[in-house]
C-alpha cells in the first residue's frame, strides 16, 4: 500500500513519500538551492522523485529539472486541490484556472508528471450544491485528460486525505490515476489503518 509518512526536517520542510514505484520528497521552489547541492547525495540514497510545490520560475525550475535527470531522479509538480468544490462555489473560473495552471507547468521539458494533493471533498459541499459529486469528477477527468493530450507519459497522481467527513470515490478517480496515496499523518481523525483496505 502507498502512503504519505511524515518526516519533517527542521532546515526544509520536506514529507518523505512512498509512491509505490520509488521514493521521493516533497519540496517548496524555495528549497532548490539547497537540494541542488544535494541531488547526488539524496539519488545514492535511493531517492527517486521530488514533488515540486509552489512553482513561479519556470527557467529556474527547468533547470533545476535537468540536473535532477543527470542523476536519476524525476521531477513531479504538485498541486494542491483541497476542497475543489468550496474553491469552485467561490469562484466560478476555479476549474479552469486549476486546469491552465497544469498546462502551464507541462510546458516544462523532462517533467516527469503531476501529484494532486487532498484530492477530495467535504460531504457536506457536496450535499449543499447540486450536481456536486458530478462536478468533481468532471474536473478530475477534464484535468488528467488535458495532461495525457500534452504528454501519454506523464505519471499522474493523487492523494487523499482520510478525515471522515471528506468523499474519496476511488473506484471513479482510479481510471485515471497511475496511483492514488492514502496520507497517513499524526493529526488526522481516524485511529487506526483499516481504512487504507477499505479506500484501496
């Protein structure tokens, strides 16, 4: 089973992350400099991917992309799509904004995909908009989708969070991700592990 561990740095702010087919870090734009400097020490590590947050500089970041290749490890861009539907009841562009933001970042050469972060939904958003569930799922294709156009290889990812009161539908968001991840962290409100079996 794939899941998020937690494993904070108190120099970077970095989530160590089993993706079922390597291992990865999490990391801000910010923290480039100084994974730079440390891409060959973390590939003999065993570290296969980063997760790129907080994309601005996209020169930068290709570059960055680049040297990370020279050494084996691929670049993933994470989004984060908390609360989709809230997001979108706030502002009626938020779907499209999310989708151009992707295509932006997939002009990236050598990036090796996409992770979409707590992807899932508050019930109760759900429950207060009509057509709520169908229009979540119509972002997740439409997004992952617009994706595969760009590049077939890309590898697509998700997480979901395990709070009670969110919707997962795994069954819907499996037909179009390569992997979906459970996250497993201190603070979240369930006690035990069994529901990983039962999302999974």
């Amino acid at each position: 089973v794939s899941a998020f561990l937690l494993n904070r740095s108190s120099d970077l702010d970095l989530i160590y992350i089993l993706v079922g087919y390597g291992y990865g870090y999490y990391l801000k734009e910010n923290d480039i400099d100084q994974i730079t400097k440390e891409l060959s020490s973390l590939s003999s590590k065993g570290i296969t991917d980063l997760f790129l947050d907080s994309v601005s500089n996209l020169e930068k970041v290709g570059k960055f992309i680049n040297l990370a290749k020279r050494v084996n490890i691929r670049v993933h861009i994470w989004i984060s799509v908390e609360n989709q539907l809230k997001n979108q009841n706030k502002n009626q562009n938020y779907d499209k904004q999310m989708i151009s933001r992707a295509k932006y970042y997939a002009s990236l050469k050598d990036i090796a995909g996409f992770h979409f972060a707590d992807l899932n939904h508050e019930k109760e958003e759900v429950k207060q908009k009509k057509g709520g569930i169908n229009l979540f799922n119509q972002f997740v294709k439409q997004v992952v989708l617009e994706l595969r156009t760009i590049n077939k290889n890309f590898f697509i990812s998700a997480s979901i969070n395990p709070k009670k009161t969110t919707g997962k539908h795994i069954t819907f968001l499996s037909q179009y991700f390569d992997i979906i991840i459970p996250k497993i962290y201190k603070e979240n409100d369930i006690k035990d592990i069994e529901w990983i079996t039962k999302v999974t």
